[in-house]
C-alpha cells in the first residue's frame, strides 16, 4: 500500500494495531530492565543491601547498637590492607571478642555480598 492510497478498514486496523504493539513492547521492555535492576542490587545500594541482610538490626552507621558504629568499624581497621576480606568472613562465619562479649552470628549472604557489605562498611568514615 503507497503512501498516498486510502487503507480499507481492516488494513487500517492492522497498521495501527501493529503501532500499539511496538509500544507495548518497548513499555515491557523497560519493565523488564526495572524489576531486573531490583533484583539485584546495584553497586550504590549497599546500604539496602546491609538493611535487606538484617546488619542494621544490631549496627548503625554513626552510633553502638548491639555491635559497633561501621563507622568505629572503619576507623580500627583504616590501615589494614586485609580489612575486607577479613570482614567479609566475619560477615559470613560471624565472630567474638573483636568488640566485647556480645558474640556476631554468622549471616545468611553469598561470598560476593559479604564482600560488598565489607566494602561498604569500610567507606563509612
């Protein structure tokens, strides 16, 4: 069909039904790139991540909880070079006697996460 032809009635639906249907699909699209962006946590969401693996229950960026400030975690371990590693098994295996007698259990996270979390706690300075 040119440009300049009139359509008939069923190929003018067809034309236009095949339009909304592009647009559906690049409207699916996008949602499809948001849940997937939500599903895995972006590098700047660390603090979610550290709220969705439970360690805000017991720690706090600026202030004692139950364990330590991240930031006084921070501070004692600023010249370690090991510092991550070493707390991403903390992280994972949980430890005692670091910070008092108040034992940290082991947390359900992937090594990855764990060092994320590392990671992040050791930016909070």
């Amino acid at each position: 069909m040119g440009r300049n032809d009139v359509p008939r009635y069923g190929e003018r639906i067809r034309v236009i039904g095949s339009g909304i249907q592009k647009s559906i699909g690049r409207v699916a699209s996008v949602a499809l790139l948001a849940a997937a962006s939500l599903t895995h946590a972006a590098p700047g969401d660390d603090a979610e991540l550290a709220r969705a693996k439970k360690c805000m229950n017991c720690h706090a960026v600026d202030q004692k909880l139950v364990g330590p400030a991240f930031k006084s975690v921070a501070a004692r371990y600023a010249d370690d070079q090991q510092a991550e590693a070493r707390l991403a098994t903390k992280i994972m295996e949980g430890g005692a006697g670091a910070w008092g007698v108040v034992p940290m259990p082991a947390n359900a996270v992937t090594r990855a996460e764990a060092q994320r979390l590392a990671h992040w706690v050791l930016m909070q300075k």
